[in-house]
C-alpha cells in the first residue's frame, strides 16, 4: 500500500503567538500532518535584520533593545507551555548565540553574508522549538520530533538566496519515517561546508515544498492567513474571488509575477512529483481554499490578474548592432552574471527593453557592466500587470476586451506570445490599481 505523506507549512502570523500556535497544532493533528514546517513569529525575521544592520553599524544600544524583545517574546510564549527543562534550556542556548552573533557583528563593525544568514535562522530554530512543544502538548500518542532543517535542506553557498540541492534534499529524506511527525523550520539550509543558508525572503513555502518533493509527499498544505489564493489583490479591488482550483502553470506564473500568497519557486518541485498543493487560512480553517493540481477542470481564459509594483524599465540600445549578431546573448549574459532575473522583454533590432524590480538598480557593478554593452536608459515608477489565464494568444476577441479596459491608461510596454499562460503589460504606478478594478470586471466577473 502507498503510505500517505502530508507536508504541512504554518506561515509567521500562524506562528504569531500560543493560540495561533495552538490552532496551527490543530489543523496539522485533523490533516494527519507527518511533517510540519514553520516559519518564523511574524515579525521577527524583519528584527532579525534590523538587529544584524545595527550591529554592524555599532549601534549597541538600539540593538539590544530590540535583541530583549525577540527574547522577551519568545521566552513569555515558553513560559506559558508546561513546563520542559530540555525545551526551556534550548531556548537559552539560542539567546546565547543571538547575543554572541551580535557582539562578534559589532565588534567587527561588519556584516558578512554568512553571518547574516546565520542570525536570520534564529527566527525559525525559535519557532519551531516552541512549536514543537506545543504539538508534542497535544499529540500524546505520537512521537514529535524537532528536526533541523539544517540537516536536510542542503543548498549552494550562495547566502541570502542559495540555491537547494536536489539530490542531497531527496537522500537526507530516506532517514525520515512515516510513524514520527516531524516539526521543522522553513526558509533554511546549509551548504557543503555546514554554513547556515537561507532560501530568501517568504523561503518557508519554497522550503516545504522541497521537503515534500524529497519525501514523495502525497499532499503539500501552505497555510497562511488568507483563505486560499483570490482572483487579484483583494486589498486593490474588492471583488476579487478565491480561486478553488487552479493549475500549476497558472499559480507559478501568478507568484512570479507578483501574487504575494506563495514564495514563486514552491511550484517547481510539487510539479516535479505531481504533488496537489492546497493553500489555506489557519484562521478559517473550514473553508475550501484554493487547490493547485497538474490538470483541472475549469480553464477561463483569464483566471487572475496580478500586479508587479517598483518596476523599472531598462533599455539598452547599440545601433552598432543593425544587422549584426551576438547583442541579445551578451545583454543575457549578463543578467546570468550579476544572478538577476529577466521578467519581461521586448526587442527590435538594436534594442532590448526588460523590466527589473527596482531594487536591482541598486546594483551598481551590473549598470555599468550593461553600459559597456550599450547605452542604457532607466525609466522607473512602473508596475507590472499580468493576465493569468489559459490559451490566452488564441481567444478570439480577447484583446478587444483587454485594451477598452484599459483605454485610459498608457501602457509603456507588452509581451504576449511566450508562454500561453500570461499576458503582461507596463503602466504607471498610479494608473495600475483602476486598470486592475476595470480589468477584473471585464475579465472576470463578467465570465465564469
Ligand atoms: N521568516 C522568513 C521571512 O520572513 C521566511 C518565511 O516566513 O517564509 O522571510
Ligand atoms: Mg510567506
């Protein structure tokens, strides 16, 4: 008989404090959870950060105020569980290396990457330990086992955002057995060397999903505080829907493209192991949420429209290159180079224009390397809109409905064509929340 696996992920604000623990601990006992991965308190990977730049730039004070916060909360929330001397002394262990991180940080006036990852992965070891006291509470019949993700997430060396290794992820999971239910952190890992790593930022999605790819998991639950993934930004339009099922080509494309529910690479390896991934609220844990499945029934040509806010628009022109060859290989090269991700192009024969977040203007070293291939121009204040749906190039009359949605507007730049899956344009920031409302009711509402 094929042995069920579930992989269940609890978000930082289903970590928020012990009746949100308890509920978490709740709905992984009634889903028969083998495995539960946590994030961090909600709140506490932004301190973390905060305490890791102070530190570095000596400001002692300020940082250890908010060190004896993290504490503070961390150690109320143990002091409320039944008392565990092990649990208790682990908790201590752990204030011990948060204050010896920073005093090292401050004393060298520097923050290298390894140890910014290191510091952030308090954030979750806190979590979950006390997690795992809280579900160990409530499951006296099974055997609850802290698991240190460090262990089995096994990743490149690249801090910040490393890349996770397949091979070495699957074979730590042998070691795991489907009598134990495992509590673990999301978001962490470790490199050959044994260095801490993280995933990047919201990497706690990204981090179950892995974990239930190597465990051949049956099913992977994200549980967070909304109930399931809606039609566009509820917050930007108030008629936006929870979608109940969706495909995994749509929800990928909906996450990297700015959807914020999921961490944009959790797709990738439920795909690789067919893996039903279902999102839903701690907070209302009856409802049905959204289920993201290989094959669904329903397939809209239009399922969601996701916004994309700080984009910035690159140009880079050389005329040198009218019938030439080479220019669009060495513009991509770079962007391998510096690791930054080409979103959205378009290209004429001598240009090419991509839309970047507007942090990566921030990276100096990669502008003026692109400047050395042509000349450059920077055009910021965008957002990015994207069409989610299904056969979007061959519905007759869809672009019709699209461009008198948004006649209004001035779209900088478009791309369909690639992927059936989206169509994505550029407008101003400003003009984007009413092209989304006027879209959504087009496209949406009016078609079920
Ligand atoms: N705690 C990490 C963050 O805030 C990871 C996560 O929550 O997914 O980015
Ligand atoms: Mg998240």
């Amino acid at each position: 008989m094929k042995r069920s696996y579930v992989v269940s992920k609890f978000g930082g604000t289903s970590m928020g404090g012990r009746q949100e623990m308890e509920r978490s601990a709740v709905i992984s006992m009634e889903r028969n959870s083998n495995m539960v991965v946590v994030s961090a308190l909600s709140g506490t990977t932004d301190k973390l950060i905060q305490v890791a730049k102070l530190a570095s730039r000596g400001l002692t004070e300020d940082c250890e105020k908010m060190v004896f916060s993290i504490k503070e909360r961390h150690q109320a929330l143990m002091n409320e569980l039944p008392k565990n001397t092990r649990a208790i002394k682990i908790l201590s262990n752990y204030f011990d290396e948060l204050d010896l991180l920073v005093q090292n940080i401050s004393l060298l006036k520097e923050l290298t990457p390894k140890a910014h990852d290191h510091i952030l992965s308090l954030g979750e070891r806190m979590s979950s330990l006390l997690f795992s006291e809280v579900l160990r509470n409530k499951l006296q019949n099974q055997t609850v086992e802290l698991l240190d993700a460090r262990s089995m997430i096994k990743t490149d060396s690249n801090f910040g955002k490393a890349t996770p290794l397949i091979e070495d992820i699957a074979k730590a999971c042998k070691a795991l057995n489907d009598k134990t239910v495992y509590v673990t952190q999301g978001f962490i890992g470790s490199d050959h060397d044994g260095n801490t790593t993280i995933l990047g930022r919201g990497g706690s999605d990204y981090s179950a999903a892995l974990f239930a790819e190597g465990m051949n998991a049956t099913t992977l639950e994200i549980w967070t505080d909304v109930a399931g993934i809606a039609t566009t930004d509820p917050r930007l339009c108030t008629s936006a829907k929870i979608i109940h099922e969706i495909s995994y080509a749509e929800a990928g494309e909906m996450a990297q493209y700015g959807a914020k529910i999921l961490h944009p690479a959790t797709i990738a390896p439920a795909v690789r192991k067919s893996i039903p991934v279902f999102v839903g609220s701690t907070f209302e844990k009856d409802l049905p949420g959204t289920w993201i499945r290989e094959t669904v029934e329903n397939r809209p040509a239009v399922r969601a429209i996701t916004k994309r806010a700080h984009q910035a628009l690159l140009t880079i022109c050389n005329p040198n290159m009218l019938n030439a060859y080479g220019f669009m290989g060495e513009i991509f090269g770079m962007f391998g180079k510096h690791r930054i991700s080409v979103d959205c192009i378009t290209t004429s024969e001598i240009s090419i224009a991509v839309t970047v977040d507007n942090a990566t203007l921030d990276n100096q070293k990669f502008i003026t390397d692109l400047k050395g291939i042509g000349q450059v121009n920077v055009e910021t204040g965008y957002s990015l809109i994207s069409l989610i749906g299904n056969d979007l190039f061959s519905r007759s009359s869809l672009a019709k409905s699209i461009f008198n949605s948004v006649d209004e507007a001035s779209i900088r730049m478009m791309s369909l064509g690639a992927s059936s899956y989206n169509f994505n344009f550029l407008v101003k920031e400003e003009e984007s929340t009413t092209c989304i409302q006027k879209l959504h009711k087009a496209l949406i509402e009016g078609h079920k």
